[in-house]
C-alpha cells in the first residue's frame, strides 16, 4: 500500500481574540510532518491581519534546533511540508495565500524549496485546470468585496512516487480530479504507471505556463518560546481551528508527531 510520507499536518496556538469571533485574527502556529520527522515549522504574524511575519523550518538537534529556511511572511491558513532527498531540503506548499483579490491576482498557493519560491498559482490558473470556484466566506467576513471568489480544493498532502525519491504535492478539485506538483519544480506532474512501477512525469498546460516564478527569499531568524497542544486538518476551503498555547515542558514524542505537547490545558 502506498505510504503518503511527509503530510505535514498544521499544529494552532491561538494568541488572542474570543471565541465567538465572527473572524478570527492572526495566531502564532506550529506546522510539523506527519510521519516521524525532525523538521518543523514555526509561523509568528507581526499583525493581528495580513501576512507580515515570519515562517521558519527548523531541525531539531541535541544541542539547540537549526534553523534551515526562513521565509518574510506569515500565512494565516496554513502550510504543508514535504522533504526531498534529492535535494535534500524541505519543500513548503504555502496554502489559501491571497484573498479579496481579483481571480487573476489572487494567489491560492505556491511552492518553495529551500529558501527559493518556486511557483505561484492564482485562482484563474486553476479554473483553467478544472477547480471551481465559490464565494470567500472568510474575506466577506473580513470586511473585504462583497462578491470575493476562490477556487475550490483540497490538499492532500505530500506524497512519495513508489519505489523513488521523487514527491509531489497532492492537490484534490473534487471526487474524480486531483492535481499534482511536483516538490523540485512547483510544476504540474502526473504519475505514470509501467510494469508495476511508476515515475513522475512533467505536464505542460497554459495554466502552467501562466503561473508565476519566484526567487530566494530570507528573513532574521527568531525564537519562540512554546509548544503547541493539539493539531488542526490539513488547510482546506474553511477557517483554520485554533487551539491554546502553553509554555515549553520536556516533550516525548510518540510514534507519529501529530501533537508537540500535551501538558497544559485549553484556555
């Protein structure tokens, strides 16, 4: 049976606000893989709105963790991680990044391997791939137009090509289309199938070919002084779930590090 290795899974600390909230702001999190894994991700807005801040990959080591990739923002809905052995860096899918925007300027999510953006995809690139779209609940919240779209997904997750070292980003329209990008390019792939074994193959379309580029990006690394009780679904179409934070206690990681911490109680 195929192993979906690498999913990150997205571990929430809520900083303020209540909970009967009509939208809620910014929170501090922790994103960290699904499977045994010793890569994080520490995210910490500047503001209670917009994406001003700081997301790091760090790597847990005896004597202090290493940081090993720093991003300039702050995604409020999440990210997903994946490793590469390839390149031997973690690849970030940045998740629900734009909203308010028109479908053309909107980006949904893009790629990063390292400290390099790979790729960008807005909502009119994935309509031209199949997505539909509906109406933005949480930009209508916000306070932002009336009328705000986005396209209509799910992301599965990071997932392995059997056999190989290749991965790619799993990306689900709907019950009988997915989407898959490959973690070394951001670029649209298929997975072909030949005698029993399968490899990862590129695919060209004009949404692909439309989808923006980007650069390096780094930022002053920073600390954060907690752990993080519980964890939320991978980011889809919804508001995030926020959970509580507590100060750092020794932790024993169990089998699959789903939770960081679990010795404080909900505020």
């Amino acid at each position: 049976m195929r192993r979906s290795l690498m999913a990150a899974v997205l571990l929430m600390v809520a900083t303020c606000g209540s909970a009967g909230a009509k939208s809620a702001g910014n929170c501090s999190y922790v994103a960290t893989f699904e499977e045994r894994s010793p890569f994080y991700a520490r995210c910490i807005p500047d503001k209670i709105r917009g994406s001003e801040g700081t997301t790091q990959v760090l790597c847990l080591q005896p004597k202090g963790d290493e940081v090993i990739a720093t991003y300039a923002w702050y995604n409020r809905n999440g990210i997903v991680m994946g490793w590469s052995p390839k390149a031997g860096k973690v690849a970030v899918m940045r998740v629900r990044q734009d909203e308010g925007l028109a479908v053309e300027k909107q980006i949904e999510f893009s790629f990063y391997l390292g400290d390099q953006c790979l790729r960008s995809y807005t909502t009119a690139d994935l309509v031209k791939l199949g997505a539909k779209v509906e109406l933005d609940a949480n930009a209508i919240e916000a306070g932002l137009d009336a009328s705000s779209k986005r396209a209509v997904y799910r992301v599965e997750g990071c997932k392995q090509v059997w056999a190989t070292n290749d991965y790619y980003f799993s990306v689900r329209l709907d019950e009988t289309r997915t989407l898959s990008f490959d973690i070394l390019t951001g670029k649209l792939c298929r997975i072909e199938k030949d005698g029993g074994k399968e490899r990862l193959m590129p695919v060209e379309s004009a949404a692909t070919d439309s989808a923006r580029t980007g650069t390096s990006e780094k930022a002053s690394p920073q600390e954060g002084p907690w752990h993080v009780l519980s964890r939320s679904p991978l980011a889809t179409g919804g508001s995030a779930t926020m959970w509580s934070m507590c100060p750092i206690r020794p932790t024993t990681f169990g089998a699959t590090p789903l939770a960081v911490s679990s010795f404080c109680e909900n505020v």
